[in-house]
C-alpha cells in the first residue's frame, strides 16, 4: 500500500511542476478539467491511502489486538479510490488515460535524452503505467479478499473491536462494565480511567 501512495504522490509532484513550468498550458497538454480535477481530488486520494495503510496494518497484527471498525470499510473503498483507467472515472487511475499519450516520449521505458524540460516531465508521467496499474489492481483484489473474511455488520465489527482485548468487566454499582477498550482509544474522558478502572 505504501508503495502505491508514494508512487501516487511522486506522479502528482512531477504535476505540480509541470504546471509551474513557465510557458506551460495544462489545458492543451491535457483537458480543461483535468488537473482542476485532480486539484480537487488529491487530498482525499493521498488521506484514504494513508487511512488505508494503516487499516492493513492493523490486519497484519496479531489477533489478540483489537481492530477498529471502520476499517473494513475503508477496505471496501479502495476500488472506488482507485477507479479505472477510463478518462470519465474520479478515481486515481483515471490519470493513466492520459498519461499514456506521453508514452512515445520514453525510450526503452525511461524519458528520451534531449528532450526540453516541459517534454521530460510529460515522459516521467508515462515511465512504468502497466506496473503502477499492476500494483494498484493487487492492492484491491487483497482488499476485497480480506473484507469478504470480515462480518459486513459494523455492530458485529464493533462488537468484536470491544471484545478482542479480552471481556474483562469491572463491577461498578452492581453493574459489569467491559469499558477498557474505550478508555485505551481515548474514546470515554479521562475521569473514566481514573474513578471506574482504577
């Protein structure tokens, strides 16, 4: 997961600077919506990939940890992040749809020498496509592989987030408490740890 946000990350930089390239018309080299579009996508596409690392993280760890609810459905996400290759599509890869115009700048897959600046960049976008799409689409048949062993009911999720730590009540008032899980997630105030578990 990392490698593709870093991958992702590195292409939107190499943007960036083509955008600031003096004389350069993103418009023509590209549509009228395109980078507009990624202008307005890039924070969310960068934070969920960050969101999701973390998600996988959190599988890879042993089964006694507990693990957050939510995180399966930032699982499920990933194949709408990621979207296609079509140019009508908001995810990631709808960038290589036109990033592939610049493919014929590269030799033996890596930018042509002589090229200007403008050009140079243009290639950089085009270097490796098939891998990063490769990359992308494994990603997500892991994803929607791991969701599918995951109860799709956020209250059997919730439940089982509580309960992986361990049911280890504290008997409060003549009431069992299990409200550790929540006083270790900062979720409940401060005063809770201190009056009820101690």
């Amino acid at each position: 997961m990392s490698d593709f946000r870093k991958e992702t990350e590195k292409r939107l930089s190499i943007l960036d600077e083509l955008a600031e390239l003096e004389g350069t018309e993103m418009q023509e080299l590209f549509t009228k919506t395109f980078y507009s579009t990624v202008e307005e996508e890039r924070k969310e596409w960068i934070e969920a990939l960050e969101d999701l690392e973390k998600a996988c993280e959190a599988y890879q760890r042993d089964a006694s940890q507990p693990i957050e609810a939510h995180y399966y459905d930032l699982l499920k996400y990933f194949d709408d992040l990621i979207g296609s290759t079509h140019f009508a599509s908001n995810g990631i890869l709808f960038m290589i749809y036109y990033f592939e115009d610049w493919e014929t700048h590269l030799d033996e897959g890596q930018p042509r020498e002589g090229l200007d600046k403008e050009a140079e960049l243009l290639a950089k976008l085009a270097v490796d496509l098939g891998d990063y799409v490769d990359l992308a689409e494994e990603i997500n048949e892991d994803c929607q592989s791991l969701a599918k062993s995951i109860p799709s009911s956020w209250e059997e999720r919730a439940l089982s987030e509580i309960m992986t730590a361990g049911y280890h009540p504290k008997q409060k008032h003549g009431v069992e408490m299990n409200i550790r899980p929540l006083v270790e997630s900062n979720a409940v105030p401060e005063i809770v740890e201190e009056k009820v578990l101690e």
